[in-house]
C-alpha cells in the first residue's frame, strides 16, 4: 500500500475521520435489516461515468490482477430488478483514484453497469488498494496530532439510485486484507466484507477466457423500496 497522489479538488473532510459521516449515514439507512448496508461516499466519485454492458472491462488495460465482481440486484424480497444500475468506481493498483490524476482525461476504472432482465450483473477491473486518504489541509493537520493509521482497506464503490428504490451508496471489501478492524473513516461493515477467491487461467464469469490469474467475489445487492 502507498500514500496516493492528491490533488486539491479531492480531500476528506475531518467529518470522516472522526466517523461523523459514517454516523449520519447510519443514521439515514435505517430501513431494513435485509437490505445492503450503505456506508460513506467518499471524496472521489465522478458524476457522468460511461454506461457498460455485462463483463465489461473498465481497467481497459490498466496493470494489476484482473478482477470479476458479479451476483444480483433484487428488493427485500429477492426480487430481481432488472435493467439497475450500478455506478462504479475505484482506486487503482498503486492506490490513486482517477479524481487524483489530472492529467488522466478520460473514464479511469469507472463505469455505469446495468443488470440482465434476471437482475444479474458482471464487473470487470482489478484488484484495488488500499490506501492513505489525502492529508493535505485539515485532516492532515487533525491526523497529525493522533496515533491514528490513515489508511483505507482495499474497497470497491458502488452506488445504486433506483427509481422506486432508496438509494444506495456502499462498497465491498476483500476479506483478509490489511486495515478492515481501523478504517480511517469508519466504513467497514462485516456484511460488505467478501471473499475475494484466486483463480488459475482458464473460463472467467463474463464468459471470456482468460491466460493468466484472476480473482473472482460474489455480492448481491438487495434494495428498499421508497
């Protein structure tokens, strides 16, 4: 893991280190114990990112270990929800969110994904990061007087705004990877904790072939109806 590059238009806010965000989002998603956790958003989503269809790749190239994220979308009671969409994003191998490149002028490991008629999905990328969230004003200052780690565990983003459903913001995270018990900003819930699973060359999820190694994580996202 590495501190990330930072730039100014993407820096946490001292609300998230001292777990106010995740307590207001706490707070707001009370509404089913079926439903998917929600946890915080974080400084580096992008709006506009492009549609993509099942098994696509949005790493588009990017160095790392390729990576197949795939399960459901359903209501609370397992009824598939065709044609949603999940909105996408993630750091990259060496920690950095595309929102900390400028010079990166097109979609970096982002992507909107929209559901088969059965409510299945498929997400290609790779393995995230972990990483130091931006120390630069405030927070840097805040953290600096504390003993507290600034590292994030590795994570995938994901959000879901359904008509008809309660949005969604949340992220799943690898089992076994470093910083789960002391994530800076508090949003680590065991029931977004998932087995990340080693697979050899050969058949992958989105039905390509693949020759080198590549993990696969199975998650299902159950929405709340309004």
């Amino acid at each position: 893991m590495r501190s990330p590059t930072t730039s100014g238009r993407s820096s946490s806010s001292p609300c998230d280190v001292l777990g106010l965000s995740a307590l207001v989002v706490q707070l707001n998603n009370q509404f089913s114990d079926k439903a998917t956790p929600a946890t915080v958003l974080g400084p580096f989503h992008i709006d506009g990112s492009p549609p993509a269809e099942f098994g696509y790749d949005m790493s588009d190239g990017i160095a790392g270990t390729p990576l197949f994220l795939t399960g459901t979308v359903t209501d609370t009671d397992g009824v598939p929800i065709p044609a949603a969409i999940l909105d996408v994003w993630q750091a990259d191998a060496d920690g950095n969110y595309e929102a900390q490149l400028p010079e990166i002028d097109e979609a970096r490991l982002r992507a909107k994904y929209r559901t088969r008629d059965d409510g299945t999905y498929c997400v290609r990328t790779i393995t995230p990061l972990g990483y130091t969230i931006p120390l630069d004003g405030p927070v840097g200052e805040l953290m600096a007087q504390t003993a507290i780690s600034p590292f994030r565990p590795a994570h995938v983003h994901f959000m879901l705004d359904e008509p008809g459903y309660r949005k969604l913001i949340t992220h799943v995270f690898p089992a076994n990877t470093p910083y789960l018990d002391s994530d800076v900003v508090f949003g680590t819930k065991d029931a977004l904790i998932i087995p990340f699973t080693e697979c050899p060359p050969g058949p992958a999820p989105d039905g390509s072939t693949l020759d080198r190694p590549f993990q696969h994580a199975t998650f299902d996202f159950v929405l709340t109806a309004r």
